[in-house]
C-alpha cells in the first residue's frame, strides 16, 4: 500500500532534500511540503496524509504546537526531524514515533520511515476490523458479562504519557465513547483520551456497563431517562446531563436492564 507524507521544514534546501530522501523509500509518496506551522496545520487537515516528518522551530508556531493544535486523536504518525534536542519529552508525550536529529544519515531516517510504514499497516488493519464490526455492531452483545473465572474487571485504567501515568477508577466513568483508534473516558466534569479501541476495552468491563451503540458503552446506573424523539431515535440522558445514542435494536434491553438494576 501507498504511504502518503507530508514534508514539513523552514529551510528550502533541507526540506527539497527530506522530501527526495522520502520519495526515493519504496512504498512512499510526499503529497504536500510546508515552510511554516500554520501551513502544516492546514494541509494536514487537507490531506490526511499517513506520516508527518516535522522540523520543531518554524515561523508561526514550532512543530510542537503543530501537533498540539491537531490532536492527539486525529495526528497522523509522526517523526519530528530537527536540531535542537531540547523538545524530546514534548515530542513523545505527543505520542511522535521518532525524533531525528540533524545531521542524520540517509539509514537513520529510512529505519524511522520503515517503522512508520509498518504502524500505517497495522493500523489499516485493525481500522478494516473496526469497520466490519461497525457494519455488524447491531449483532455484537450489548451486554457486557462478568469477568471469566480467573479474570478481573479492571478497578482503573492508566493513562501514561511521557513524564506520568494518571489513574483514572473506572467507578467514576459515566459513559464511554469511540473517538477514532482511542475512547474518551468521560468522568464527571471532564473527558479523558484513553489509548484503547473500544471494542477491546468492551471486552474487559463488566456488566456494570452496557453497550448501547457501535460507538458508545455507558454506565447503566448513570442512565436518569430515555428520550425519544420525533425520528422514533433514542438517547440516554444521564446524570451529568450528557447524552448518549442508543441504537434501536438495543432499546428493550436496555429497558430490562435499567428495571432490574
């Protein structure tokens, strides 16, 4: 498959020579260069390329509130290639698969671009798999049973970043919501960015949540009402005032099981 790249360096001569080096790796395709940081924003957002490689200090804002200013959820892979060394922590606590220095040798970078080539693979893989259980999500369980003998439901969750890892208990989750290859874990008065397809982590909670929706789990007792709404469409108001989509076929269980709670 095609890898597609985005080029993205102040300096004409190091980026026409970034961009020949990327284009001359097989399987690769530079379909944008940047000379600055509001323009890298924009054309990452036009093209949604695969990979960024992305100088840090550029006219605008660096390369580090490039990525800051696309999301964690929606930044492509990315390998930060700059002089100065200074920005590492930032880089990987933006989730960056590498951080080149320069001088760097033709070797350095392809290794980088391998293993960026290799995570778009797998990612292709596992969004192909996302998408046949979206299409089948009407037949998946919407209960989610108690642990297998010899298994735990687990008592929190860890979010790690380069400097931390926070705990969050999963009692305090209201409700759980797709966003792309993570979830966000919403907690009362905030959402938290947890690295985690939510049909994976379906499969580790108990039957204290329910998936109501392909792209949601709630916490049955966070549910207050069911509305209904002139479409015959249901949403689960819950005790923070959010609201959740509940999918039609789901709506008499979800009935069941709000009574027996």
């Amino acid at each position: 498959m095609s890898v597609t790249a985005i080029v993205v360096d102040d300096e004409p001569l190091a980026r026409a020579g970034l961009q020949a080096l990327v284009e001359s790796t097989p399987d690769y395709r530079v379909i944008a260069t940047c000379a600055d940081g509001p323009s890298a924003v924009a054309a990452i957002l036009q093209h949604a390329p695969d990979v960024v490689l992305l100088d840090v200090q550029m006219p605008g804002f660096d390369g580090v509130d490039v990525a800051r200013r696309i999301g964690a959820a929606t930044m492509p892979y990315l390998i930060f290639v700059t002089a100065f060394d200074a920005f590492t922590i930032e880089a990987f606590e933006l989730h960056a698969l590498d951080y080149i220095l320069k001088p760097y040798t033709d070797e350095r970078l392809r290794a980088a671009l391998a293993h960026a080539a290799d995570s778009v693979r797998r990612r292709a893989l596992a969004d192909m798999g996302e998408r046949v259980a979206a299409a089948l999500g009407e037949l998946a369980p919407a209960h989610l049973p108690e642990p297998a003998d010899g298994e735990r439901s687990p008592r929190r969750l860890a979010l790690r970043s380069a400097r931390s890892v926070k705990y969050v208990d999963v009692d305090e989750i209201l409700w759980i919501e797709a966003d792309s290859y993570y979830v966000r874990l919403h907690v009362p008065g905030k959402s938290l960015l947890y690295r985690e397809a939510l049909h994976s982590l379906a499969r580790r909670l108990d039957g204290r949540f329910m998936r109501v929706h392909r792209s949601a789990i709630v916490r049955i007792d966070a549910i207050v009402e069911l509305r209904r709404d002139d479409d015959n469409d249901v949403t689960a108001l819950l005790r923070d005032g959010s609201r959740v989509p509940v999918s039609r076929s789901r709506v008499a269980m979800l009935e069941e099981r709000l009574i027996a709670r």
